[in-house]
C-alpha cells in the first residue's frame, strides 16, 4: 500500500465525522498535544492514543475519532505498521458500534494488511475475528464469516491466549453455527464461551450470550429453554442497565410472541425495543424492529402500515450494508404488493430480493420468493414461467430439506430422486414400459414397507421385554439386597461392601435404561426419515399412503412411550431434584393447551380454560409443566370429539386442576393400577394411555400433590382433578 492510499484511505475513514463539528475537534486537539507532550517515543504517543480511543469508543465517538486520526498520522509518518492495525481495528469496531457497514469493512481490510506487514500473529488473531464477525453482521457472507473466525481460533490457542479472548471467539463461531442452522455446533461453541466467562464474572457479556443460547432454543422448539434463558439475559441487562442488550432481549421476545400467535404482545416488546434503539442511535438493531413489524402486519393484513415500515427498514439496510436483512425486507414489500393486487410491483421486489439471496445462499429467502413469483406468473397466464418457478421451488425445498436431514437420510433421498427423473424420461420417450417401470417402483416400495414393519415390530417388542425385564430385575436385587444386608450386618466391614454393591447395581441399572433408550431413538429416527421420504415418493398410491401413515402414527406412539419410561424410571430412582422457582402458575397451563391446540382441532376437538385471577406459585415449574402435559396428551389423543375444559382454581393450601372431557373414558382399574400389579389386576394390555397416566400419578406425587378422578357432572365423561400443595418441597 503506497503512502498516498494510506493518507486518502485514512482522510475517507476519518474526516467525515469532524466536517460538523469541526470547533470541537479544534478544542479537544490542543488538549490532546498537551497530553502527548509527556510521551518522547512516537510508538509511546501512538499506544496512548489508541488506548484513549478505545475508552471513549461508545461514550464519545468524535473524541475518539480524533484520536485515531492523530494516532494514524504519527504511525504513517513513522511507518508502525503494528500500531497502525491496531488503530484501524479500534475504528472499525467504533463503526461497527455505529452500524456502518462500509467503513467498518474498509477499516478492518486496512488493519489487516498492517498485521501482515508486520508478522503480527497476535494482532492477526484479533483482526481475523472481527472481520469473521463483519461477514456474519454485515453481507452476511457465513463461508467466508466461518474461515476468518476459525482462523482466529487457531491462532488464539497456538499463541496460549487468554480465556476471555478465546470466549469471545467461541461465541463468534456459535453465532456463525446458527445462522447456518447447525444448531447442536452452536450451543456447543456458546456454552463453551458461557462457561469462560462465568468463571471470570463477565456479566455484561454473559446477558448477551444467555440471549443468543435462548434464540437457538426458539429455532428447535424449546420454548421452556428459550424463555428461561431471555428472563436470565432480561434480569441481568436491567441490573447492569445495559439498555442497547436490554432491546436485543425485547426483539427476541417478539420472536418467541409470533411464533405463539401472541401479536398483541409481540407488538408491546417490539416498541419498547424500538424507543432504546432510537435512543442508542444504533441503526442495525432499528431496522430489524421494523422488519418484526413489517411481519405481524403482513399476518394482520395491515398492508398501509407494511408499506411505511418497509421503506423504513429498507433505507437503514441500504445504509448499513445489511445484505441478508435487505433481501428479507424486498420479499417481505413483494408479499405485500402481490397480496394487494399491485403485481407490477411485487414482481420487480421479489426478483431484486432473489437476486440477493441466490447470489449469497439465503435459500429460506429464496424459496418465498420462488412462490410467490410463481403464483405471480400463474395469475398473469405465464405457464411457462410459472411452471419453471415451481420447479426451482421444489428444487430448493429439497435442498432446504437435504441440509437439515441427516447424511443417511440424504443418501435415500438423492438415491430416490434420480430414481424418479430416470422414470420420468423413461416414460416421455417409452409409454409401452410404463407399466413394468410402476410394478418394479410399487415391489420396491413394498419391500421397505414389510422391513419398516418388521423393524417397529421388533423395536416394540425389545421396548416392553426390556423394561419389563428390568422391573424383574429390580425387585430380584431388592431381595437379594434385603437378604444379604440382614447377614452383613454383623461387622461394619461386611456392611460397607454391601453399600458398596448396592450403588453400583443402581448405577449399572441407570446406564442400562439409558442406554436403551438412545439406542432405539436412532433405528426409530431412521424408520421416520425414510416413511417421509416414501410417502412423498407415494402420494398419489392411497393404499399405501395410507399404511405409511400408520407407519408414522405408530413411531410417534413409540417415541412417546420412550420417553414416558425414560422419565418413569427417573422418578423412581429418585434422581429428580426439585427445582422451586416463581413462576405464573396459569401462564404456564395456557402455554401448554396452547401446544395441542391445533392436534385438538384436527380431532374436533376443543379446549378452553377457565381461570379466576392470576395466580403466582412457588414450585418445580418444569416438573408442574410435564405433568399436565402428559395428563392433557392423553386425553387430546383418546378423546372423540367433544369439549375439554381446563378449570385452574386455588385455596389457602392448594393449587388445583381440573380438567373435564365429555368424549373420554377410562377402566377405573386402569388408572388406579401400577406396573408392578398389573398381572395381578387382570390388565396385560400396556398402551401409550396406561403409560401416560402412569406417569403423570408418579410425577403429582413426586410433588407431594395428588390426583384422583371422578365421573362428570353432566354424567358424561371424566373429570381428572390434580392438587398441588402452596409450600414447595
């Protein structure tokens, strides 16, 4: 770089922020020589100034740019190439905080020639994450995002840095994971980070990545997990009133809000991030508010309001270089110009959003604007085209679906396609081997049927003889324990073994439970991945379609009961340790009928909730929240139609549920039995019903509640009524 471009690229960076208020850069200049007066060396005055910036980087920018102006003229005059990069990173992390995106990137390349100019592998370490997190924020170029931080990494551990730079890269990496949906890698590289920095009481930074942890729980569907970790973010950014990590909580909120139907509270959390943001200057974190409302007005057919927020949020994206933001809110104007009938308009924002997304790989950008750009062209008579956007949309759906999926599942699944194109070229050009190529299809189908049921079978009957086998095991080993302990007690020494012994059966009858368990989940995952896969092969044969259906109810049921005897064989090895925390009590129960609602639709069903007032309680919320879940599945699974009511009611000692269903029945022997009692009760059916209630009694006792039921009082039906005491245990 020749001496020119660095003065013209430093004039281009720096100068700007003076030409408005140039008397006080004039003031805080004399000061500033005053200061540098004490320094002899210009590395000295360079590392002063670069320092000073560095303080004053968020709380008075146009000081610190001032800073950085003085300290890169005195490193070009005498050629610090070291301490220049460290001056141009400290500007581009200043626009980084300003969110202009083009500066910072102009700053960052800058520093990085300094840095290897100077074979400076600690500045490089330092320089490389934040150009891996300028590629993430900014063009959102993930490849390129993933090079530089790994490359980072690899430097911070060769050269021993310190744990809290290691943390911060860490979290780069996890940001980067998520946003390319490998969800598992990125809570791995987040709690690695999460780790460092509680042990180092680095609560400012912690608040952040609690909330980023609870955005991957939204995107898997943990919604317990998700809220957990946004009240923690929440907690810690009001008491450190961290407002700017505060917002970025609130914006979270409004996701976890839409994806629960919950537009009026979305909205309310949305405003509020909007005043900090506004208040913060911070122009990335605005726009992306407006996009959160640009969709909950889409959904509310709200399109005036669309139109002035898309302008908005457009405008801040085209000024911070937001490329993955910017193609969002060109699909989101193209939505709203197809759905009020403006096609001229919607088409020319939908392409200029595809153009983006194709260009960077946004393919769940890509595929809405593949729809709707072929609902455009069907509406408009354009056949053709329409016909040729529907294929790129099934192409990018396959391929959205090919990365999520595992490397088996992808192999069947390309196996599959290229199977299906051969056929379909085969019968263009051959209408006479039509038949023979159908046959061959159907016998092939076939075959993966009767191995599929061979499979369930099997995994049923290995599920119940195992668990059925340990149960015998355990009362064996009980006796066996009783008896030998009478004997052992004689000497201190005999006694001890006997603890000893008695721990690692325990131990042993844990790991074999568990184990089991993972063992079936990968066979059962495997069944459904590959019924998916046939039933898409298989739509229009309603025969088979049919059994592959019951094919997927069946896994269901089983992954089901995994889990209840999972959670079954917990509780009674007493492994469960309460948990008491202050929740909403009837906040919690509407979440949870708000998960079946839609399952009880499609049953003709319904579920209302009759609650009094609020009701504060001080319990295991998790433990509360799995035994209503697993009471309230059952009956949504066994019930025909009908109302359910959920009433939630409260005394001066208890907490109470009660729930009513018109259309469901149950053999009071079946409910009042027990594993352990069951051939004796003359009951050798064990289903998902039995299981379910089964559990559901073992968790309410766990919490030293009950649950009992009695016949309704329309004389139809049941009503199950569960109790919870007010003093947690």
């Amino acid at each position: 770089m020749s001496l020119t471009n660095k003065i013209l690229t430093t004039i281009l960076i720096i100068v700007g922020p003076f030409i408005i208020n140039s008397s006080y850069a004039e003031i805080d200049s004399d000061s500033l020589n005053i200061a540098l007066s004490k320094y002899k060396t210009p590395q000295d005055k360079v590392n002063y100034l670069n320092e000073t910036a560095r303080k004053f980087s968020k709380t008075d920018t146009t000081f610190s740019f001032l800073c950085l102006k003085k300290a890169i003229s005195i490193g070009l005059q005498n050629e610090l190439n070291s301490n220049l990069g460290d001056s141009y990173r400290n500007l581009g992390n200043i626009y980084t905080y300003l969110g202009k995106g083009n500066q910072t990137k102009e700053s960052y390349n800058t520093s990085y020639e300094y840095y290897t100019l100077s074979n400076d592998s600690i500045g490089l370490a330092k320089i490389t994450n934040n150009l891996g997190m300028y590629y993430l924020r900014w063009p959102n170029d993930y490849s390129k995002s993933l090079l530089f931080l790994e490359r980072s990494l690899y430097l911070k551990k060769t050269l021993k840095s310190e744990e809290l730079s290691l943390s911060i890269t860490y979290f780069n990496l996890g940001n980067v994971h998520l946003l390319l949906n490998n969800y598992i890698k990125s809570l791995k590289f987040f709690f690695k980070s999460l780790e460092i920095l509680e042990s180092s009481n680095e609560y400012g930074k912690i608040s952040d990545l609690q909330n980023h942890i609870a955005q991957v729980y939204i995107e898997i569907g943990e919604i317990n997990k998700a809220r957990k970790y946004l009240n923690l973010s929440k907690k810690l950014s009001e008491k450190l009133e961290n407002k700017t990590e505060l917002a970025n909580n609130y914006l979270l909120f409004s996701n976890l809000y839409f994806d629960l139907n919950k537009l009026d509270s979305a909205l309310i959390v949305l405003k509020q991030a909007e005043v900090i943001f506004n208040d913060k200057d911070i122009l990335l974190g605005l726009g992306r508010v407006y996009n959160n409302y640009i969709y909950i007005y889409i959904k509310q057919n709200k399109f005036d309001k669309v139109f002035v927020y898309t302008n908005l949020a457009q405008n801040i994206f085209l000024e911070t270089g937001s490329i993955f933001d910017l193609s969002k809110t060109y699909n989101n104007l193209g939505i709203a110009y197809y759905k009020t009938g403006d096609n001229k308009q919607s088409r020319e924002y939908l392409n200029k959003s595809q153009s983006i997304s194709q260009k960077y790989g946004y393919l769940d950008i890509t595929l809405k604007n593949f729809q709707y750009l072929a609902e455009l062209n069907y509406l408009e008579k354009k056949y053709k085209d329409a016909y040729s956007n529907f294929i790129y949309y099934s192409d990018t759906r396959d391929s959205i679906f090919s990365i999520k999926k595992s490397k088996i599942a992808s192999d069947i699944e390309d196996k599959y396609a290229i199977n299906k194109k051969e056929i379909e070229l085969e019968l263009l050009s051959q209408e006479k081997q039509k038949a023979e190529l159908e046959r061959d299809r159907n016998k092939t189908t076939s075959n993966y049927l009767m191995l599929i049921i061979i499979l369930v079978l099997i995994v049923l009957s290995l599920l119940f003889y195992l668990y059925y086998s340990n149960r015998r095991l355990n009362e064996t080993l009980e006796e066996l324990v009783q008896e030998r302990t009478k004997e052992l007690k004689k000497t201190n020494k005999l006694l001890a073994n006997s603890k000893k012994n008695e721990e690692d059966v325990s131990r042993i009858k844990s790991d074999l439970l568990k184990n089991i368990s993972e063992s079936l989940k990968t066979p059962i995952s495997e069944i459904q991945n590959l019924v998916k896969i046939l039933k898409g092969e298989n739509e229009e044969n309603d025969v088979l379609y049919e059994q592959l259906e019951l094919i997927t109810s069946s896994t269901y049921r089983l992954n089901a009961i995994i889990k209840s005897i999972t959670e079954l064989y917990s509780l009674e090895e007493k492994k469960k340790t309460l948990v008491n925390e202050e929740f909403e009590f009837d906040e919690l129960i509407i979440e949870v009928v708000d998960n079946y609602r839609t399952l009880a639709h499609a049953r003709d069903l319904e579920i209302n909730v009759e609650s009094d007032s609020p009701m504060t309680f001080n319990h295991d919320m998790e433990l509360i929240s799995n035994a209503f879940d697993h009471l309230l599945k059952t009956v949504v699974d066994y019930a025909s139609k009908g109302e359910i009511i959920v009433k939630l009611l409260q005394s001066d000692s208890d907490k109470i549920i009660e729930m009513c269903s018109s259309n469901f029945n149950i053999n009071k022997r079946v409910f009042n039995n027990d594993l352990s009692t069951n051939a004796d009760s003359g009951i050798y059916q064990i289903d998902r019903m039995f299981i379910n209630l089964y559990v559901t009694k073992k968790m309410v006792n766990k919490m030293g509640g009950n649950i009992h039921w009695e016949s309704s009082n329309s004389g139809e039906g049941i009503k199950f009524i569960m109790n919870f005491p007010n003093t947690a245990i």
